[in-house]
C-alpha cells in the first residue's frame, strides 16, 4: 500500500473494498480502450496478453455501462481463456462475444418490450389504521 499525508499524520492508502474489483490494467490504458471505437478497442485490446485480456473482458462485462466493451474484449480471447477468468459464465460470454452487434440488438429489444413501469392507483387503498379526526375534543 502506498503511504499518504492525511491531516498532517502519515498513514496508509485504504485497500479497495472486498466487493469491488480493481481494474487489471493501467488505469491511463484503461481509459483509451473506454473512449475508443469499438474496431479500435479490439485493435487495443490485441496488444495485451490474452489472460489479461479476458480478466478485462470480466471486468467490463461486470458492468452494466461497460458490458458491450465486455464483448468487444471477449471476442479477442478463446473459450477455454474465459472460462478460466469467469468460470461458467465465461462459456456464455464467449458465445455472445461472437457476435457483439446482434447480441447489443437483443438486449435492446429485451429492454423496449414489455418492461413498462405503471404507477399503482389509489382507488381501493384501505387505510391500516382509522383515520382520527382532529377536531375531537377529549
């Protein structure tokens, strides 16, 4: 861990927490493959090794604004790569990374349809407990 200066006192940088998991690469690569194209963001994502690649394709795919990059990264590893970095889930990562487009397209579709949010109504609300009127005189 790396020491930092807090409030004058010397103390050590705080681990991140036991749920989040750290990025598995440098955060400044990290960057440039969030901001790219996605044809650029394979063409990056080449470069690393593949056990890298597909720690990154778990971690993005983790993520719910990160997941198409998820597959992007996936689509550059192998079954076996993935099921080593993601277990079980890495089989159904590797099939939806074959193809990213229709794979986005289907989740779109599975959002727009018949995932409506309504608003109950008040009409048959029955109240717990008797309404006390304030104008009682006890």
């Amino acid at each position: 861990m790396t020491p930092t200066l807090k409030e004058g006192v010397m103390s050590r940088a705080q681990p991140h927490s036991l749920n989040e998991t750290s990025i598995p690469i440098p955060e400044n690569l990290f960057g440039q493959l969030a901001q790219a194209e996605p044809a650029d963001a394979v063409e990056i994502a080449k470069e690393l090794p593949l056990q890298n690649r597909a720690r990154l394709a778990a971690f993005c795919y983790a993520r719910r604004h990160l997941n198409h990059l998820g597959l992007l990264i996936a689509s550059t590893c192998d079954l076996m790569t993935l099921k080593r970095a993601m277990g079980t889930v890495g089989e159904v990562v590797y099939r939806q990374s074959r193809d990213v487009e229709k794979t986005l397209a289907a989740e779109r579709g599975k959002l727009g349809a018949g995932n409506k949010i309504t608003l109950a109504t008040a009409a048959n609300v029955v109240p717990l407990r008797p309404v006390q009127s304030m104008d009682r005189e006890d």
